[in-house]
C-alpha cells in the first residue's frame, strides 16, 4: 500500500508542475510500459502463445469505416486474450 501511495503522490506532484507534460509525454510513456510490462508477463506465464503488440484493424462504425486499435492479442491454444491498457 505505501508503494501504490508513493506513485500517486509522485503523479500528483508531477501533473502540478506541468500539467501539458503529464497530460501527454508522461501519460503516453505510462501507457506504454504497463502494456509491455503485461504482455511480458503473459508471453512468460504462457511460453507456447503467440504475443501480437499494437494491432490495428478496421471496422464499421455509424455505417463508416474506423481504423482501431488494440494494444494487445494473446494467442494460447484455443483461447484468445485481448489486451488494453
């Protein structure tokens, strides 16, 4: 609980001191490590699945095609896991 307390308390004094730098670079970088960090985990829980790392597809959407995306497909035997951070 003190570590979670202590990450909070750094995010917060970082959003204070610039907030156009926490709302983007340092978001975006968080973003990141927590979804290499999870498919690590699963590709080193799971050693047979196939690990795919930011997908992008099409869909319709409102009857208009989107491009979307997906930070994250885990293939295991018969099982599919979609990752999202």
């Amino acid at each position: 609980m003190l570590f979670r307390n202590l990450i909070m308390l750094f995010e917060g004094l970082i959003r204070e001191k610039d907030t156009v730098y926490f709302e983007t670079a340092f978001q975006k970088a968080r973003g990141k490590y927590l979804v290499s960090t999870a498919l690590n985990h699963f590709a080193a829980l799971l050693p047979t699945a196939k690990v795919y790392p930011s997908l992008y597809y099409e869909a319709v959407i409102d009857g208009k095609k989107a491009r979307c995306e997906t930070d994250g497909l885990i293939l295991f035997d018969k099982n599919l896991f979609i990752i999202e951070g």
